[in-house]
C-alpha cells in the first residue's frame, strides 16, 4: 500500500486490495474481496461491495454505493450508485452493456 492514504473512520474487510497510492477518504467501507487498483480515489462515505474492482484512476464522489461483483472502468469518474454485477466505465460513468 505504498503511498496510500486512509482517513478515519474507513473499515476495510477481509481479503481486499489496496493498489499503491489509492485514497480512501473518512468513513468508506471496503467489503470482503474487492481490489482498488492504483490511484483509485474514493470521497467520503463510499461503500464499496463485495467482490467489486474498481480500474486505475477511478474516481468515486462521496456518498456512493458501489455494488457487489462490479467492474468500474479505469479513469472512471462515477457519480451515482453502481447496481450488483454492472460494469461501468467513461466520464461520467455509464453502464457498459455486454453482448
């Protein structure tokens, strides 16, 4: 976790990855198995689910409900709740639709 920063208040859980200089602000919850990849900024009072990978350079806004076995992109900026089981990507962040 080289250069990574986390604020009071942050629970982290079991088996999570937390990429070199990822930031994660005041009161986030980081549930079991998710990975920050490097340089991931979560604002305050993120959760992130389950299983969830958030992309190098993601950019999560405060208050965010990442859910479980989600993909964001990197350089993501996401700006509303992720549903479980969606990829999201761009700027702001959209759903991305498998075919």
């Amino acid at each position: 976790m080289a250069a990574t920063v986390v604020q009071p208040g942050t629970k982290i859980r079991r088996n999570v990855i937390v990429n070199t200089g990822a930031i994660i602000d005041h009161d986030c919850c980081v549930m079991d198995h998710a990975h920050l990849a490097p340089r991931v900024v979560l604002s305050g009072s993120v959760k992130v689910g389950e299983g969830a990978m958030i992309g190098t350079g993601a950019v999560v806004i405060q208050g965010i409900l990442i859910g479980r076995n989600t993909c964001i992109g990197a350089g993501a900026c996401v700006v509303q709740d992720v549903e479980d089981g969606h990829t999201v990507a761009g700027v702001p962040a959209r759903r991305v639709v498998h075919e």
